[in-house]
C-alpha cells in the first residue's frame, strides 16, 4: 500500500515539474523578450511606462511561481536531517 502511495505521489510530481517548469520557461523568455525590445526600440513614455508594469507583473508571477514549484518540491525533505545542502530552508520549505 505505501509503495502504491509513493507511486502516486512521484506521478503527482513529475505532472507538476512539467507544468511548472514549462509555465517557469514560458514566463522568463516572455520577460527577456520585453527587456530586449524595450532596449532595442524606442518607444513612447507612455508605453514605455505600461510595458514597465506588465514587465513587473510578470517577474512578480514568475516569483511566486518558483516558490510554489520549490515549496512543492521540498515538501518531502521537511524534518529530514539528511535534507540536499541547496534546500532552501531559508524560505521555511524544509
């Protein structure tokens, strides 16, 4: 019975780093892109102004994502002593 509990749960992950990766990668390379263009072309103050706030809103997500997908993650290393070294334990996740 455990060992089909453990198979669901590492099904359950693997769904999840896919669909967080995925939505991580999608978000970072849409952030980029608006840097890049932002740099390259010149636009007006007022766009420029609102391409600034959708870029920030962006990062934000892209944050709170990541904090979600690690959270997720680690949540099988909380009270483990033997927990990987780059566990962010600063964050409260292990």
């Amino acid at each position: 019975m455990k060992q089909v509990k453990k198979d669901y749960e590492l099904i359950n992950l693997k769904k999840a780093n896919k669909k967080y990766s995925l939505t991580l990668t999608v978000l970072l390379v849409i952030i980029i892109l608006m840097a890049i263009s932002m740099s390259i072309f010149r636009f007006s103050i007022p766009v420029t102004k609102f391409l600034t706030i959708i870029l920030l809103i962006l990062s934000s997500v892209l944050i709170l994502l990541s904090y979600k997908f690690l959270k997720f993650v680690y949540k099988d290393y909380k009270g483990d002593k033997n927990a990987p070294l780059w566990a962010p334990k600063a964050f409260g996740m292990v």
